[in-house]
C-alpha cells in the first residue's frame, strides 16, 4: 500500500485537543489524505502530521497512528477526536486512543 506523508515539528501542549479527519480527492486520483490538527481550547490550531493514503481502511488508520505515536504523539493528552465515519476508525481508535471521546 502506497502512501505519502508529510511532518510537522508538533507544538501540542498536554491537553490539547487532538482532530484527525480524512477528504477524497488529490490530483485527479481517488486518494484520501489522512491529517491529525492539535487544537487549543482558545482556538488556536496546529497541523501535526498527515498522508496521503489509497483508502481508509483499518490497516492504512493503524499504520497512520503509529507514525504519530513514534514522532512522539502522547495517546493520554488526546482529549476529543472527531471522523467522517470512515471505514475501520472505530476500531483503531479504540486501539490507539482509547481513553479519548470520539
């Protein structure tokens, strides 16, 4: 499975507010580009990481997750997630955050 990331020096605070989403398209091609944004309860925001990716499913989630967790990703300071429902989300959710409100 083929997929691009890109990095971003992660600034989150502990307790911030962590939101990984997904969209379509890229150049034409039906890809999915994964991202994880840290957000501040003053609204402040900041892209950690994301992959363009060919799907959504559980191994492709799993392998994005642990990407994040070896850049140094603190699964306890995660505080809220939120999805499009995508496929395979619950599970690695459960698997990678479970102590965090989807």
């Amino acid at each position: 499975m083929a997929s691009e990331s890109r990095f971003f020096t992660p600034r989150a605070q502990p307790g911030s507010t962590a939101a990984v989403t997904s969209d379509r398209k890229l150049g034409g091609q039906e890809r999915v580009i994964l991202a994880a944004l840290a957000v501040w309860p003053d609204g402040r925001y900041h892209l950690l990481y994301y992959e363009v990716a060919e799907d959504e499913h559980w191994d492709t989630w799993s392998a994005f997750f642990q990407h994040l967790m070896a850049r140094g990703l603190d699964s306890k300071a995660v505080q809220v997630v939120t999805s499009d429902g995508t496929k395979g989300w619950v599970t690695v959710l459960e698997t990678y955050l479970p102590n965090t409100a989807l």
